[in-house]
C-alpha cells in the first residue's frame, strides 16, 4: 500500500543511477530534478509541484534513475510500488493522460534536439553530433532514448563514417531493453505490435539480433545482402514489431539501389498494410525522393507537402528535409 514520506528542505529523495522501484506523487512541498543537458553539459533543473508525479519513467522502464531528486522544502510525497502505481493508473484516466503528457513532452524534447543537430548547416560533421548524442544517452543507461537516436542517425547518415559502430549501438540498446522488460517495442512501434501476444525477450533479442545484423550490412553499403535479410524477417513474421521495421527497411535498400520504381510500389504496398506505420513519414519522404530521381517532380512536391501537412512538430527532421526538398524543387 502507498505510504506517505516525509523529507525535510534539502534531503535527497534518490541519486542519478540509484535503482528505480518506487515513483512518486508529491503531496506537499517542492521537489527538484536536476539532470544534465546533452547539448550543453550543463545542469538543468526542472521543478516539481504538488500533485505532480516523478520517477515514473526509469520505474516503468526498470532502468536506473537518471537525474538527482531532493527536496528543497519540507516535503511530503506518496511513494508507489509500480504495481501500485499500475493499479492507481488503471483505476484513474487523469493520471494516466498526466503521465501520457509528461512523456510525449519529453519525446519531442528528444525529437527537438536531435532535429537542432540536424539543422547546424556550419557543422563541420553533424552525423558526429547525432552520434554523440546517442553515445551519451548509451552511456547513461538510457536505451530508449539511445534506441531512437541511433535509429535516427542510421536514417540520416546509412553510410556516416559511424554508421558501423550506431548499429552496433542500436543492437546493445535495444538488448538491454529487452533483457530488462522495457516496454520501448510497444511505445517504438505506434501499434504495429505488441500486447499479450508480444514474443518473449528472448525472441525478440534473437529477431533484433538478425535485423540489427541487416542495419550493419545497409552501413556497410551491403544493399542487396540487407534486401534479402529484411525480406526474411519480413516473410517469417515471428515477431509484429520487427516485421513492420523490416518491410521499411526493404523500402529503403530498394531505393539505396536505385530501384526507385520498386521502390514506390514497395512502400505504396507497405502504406496499405500498414497505414499507421510509425515510420510513415520517413516512406513517404523515399518515395518523393524516388519520384524526383525519376524526374516526376510535380509527384515528388505532392509528397513532401503531404508530409508537411501531417500532424506532429515542424521540427521533426523528416519534415526538416521535406521541407528542404520542396524549396529546392520551387526554387
């Protein structure tokens, strides 16, 4: 049963890296959150106020803690088992909207900083950037957040001078998760897989070990080679997650192979079976590329326009290079 604890101004309620088992809804008092910014190293603070909840993320996630939290008043919170806080949850849909809030601002603010690398045009290397944001958030324990922005960087950069070393990354990123049953294959997949019928760890460990595998080779400029492993996963369908990753993925090597009118009924198919796929907007993107190799410029700007009209922030990096695109094409 939830207990309430009591913290006088300047006591620290948990430690950066501390284990995450209990998460917290302060009742009274002012609790900060101090953490370090990845674009800046400096320290950021982000202030608690009564009625709002901390230290769900890392608790969900069973991962470890990743900033400091103390109390700079005298302070009281109500401190969950995450079965409890489950069972809280299920039984009031404010908290669960609250909490579905907290984390979709700190996705975008993920989202925001990686598309600010992306946009530094002075930038000597900006894959460098990329990776190096990935690199701190591997170091830190942090695989949900190392997961997408190695994903990210394989994206932008599939031949970046670490391209090799990201997939590798991924791979251990996405291991982690799944050696600690982290939910990232649901939130990752925008409903493509999961539930109870999601496969067990090590299932999916062994399919992320053969898709990951298909990553390096498409680093490696191995188009084909990868062609032919995504297919597999893909026809095999053991696993929803990594089938729908890799019916992209052939997408992609089809169009890195300059299949382009392949790669237009690929992804066109694709879209249909998958009209929801979490990785639409970079498809449509290939698509408008391929329509612009093939001269059929006026179907590439109906693409890239249709990715700017879709919802989500205008500084997502796959409307950053639509929106490139179209100017370039206007121009």
């Amino acid at each position: 049963m939830a207990k309430p604890l009591q913290y006088k101004s300047g006591s620290v309620i948990y430690f950066y890296g501390d284990p995450a088992e209990k998460v917290f809804i302060l009742q009274s008092g002012k609790v900060n959150l101090k953490y370090q910014d990845i674009e800046t190293g400096q320290d950021v603070n982000d202030i608690v106020q009564p009625g709002e909840f901390f230290g769900v993320k890392s608790a969900l996630g069973r991962y470890p803690r990743e900033e400091n939290a103390m109390a700079v008043q005298d302070t009281t919170v109500m401190a969950f088992t995450v079965p409890e806080f489950e069972t809280l949850a299920m039984a009031n849909t404010r908290i669960i909207m609250k909490m579905l809030k907290v984390l979709s601002n700190q996705l975008r603010k993920v989202h925001k900083q990686v598309s600010s690398l992306m946009e530094k045009k002075d930038q000597q290397n900006p894959d460098a950037g990329l990776f190096g944001v990935g690199e701190h958030y591997l170091k830190n324990k942090s695989y949900a957040q190392a997961k997408y922005v190695f994903s990210r960087y394989l994206t932008f950069y599939p031949s970046g001078r670490n391209a090799a070393q990201a997939a590798g990354h991924l791979q251990q990123a996405e291991m982690a998760l799944a050696k600690s049953g982290g939910s990232a294959g649901a939130a990752d997949s925008g409903g493509v897989s999961g539930g109870a019928g999601a496969p067990s760890p090590r299932a999916v460990t062994d399919t992320s070990k053969a898709y990951y595998d298909a990553v390096s080779m498409v680093s490696q400029q191995k188009y084909q080679q990868a062609y032919l492993s995504f297919k597999k996963i893909a026809d095999a369908n053991e696993d929803a997650e990594y089938a729908a990753k890799s019916n992209f993925e052939i997408g992609r090597c089809l169009f890195l192979l300059n299949k382009f009118d392949d790669c237009i009924k690929y992804y066109t198919m694709m879209i249909t079976k998958y009209p929801k796929h979490p990785d639409l907007e970079d498809a449509l993107f290939y698509m408008g590329q391929s329509y612009e190799r093939n001269n059929r410029k006026d179907q590439a700007m109906i693409f890239y326009k249709k990715i700017l009209s879709m919802p989500g922030s205008e500084e997502d990096g796959t409307k950053i290079k639509a929106r490139r695109a179209l100017k370039a094409l206007e121009a």
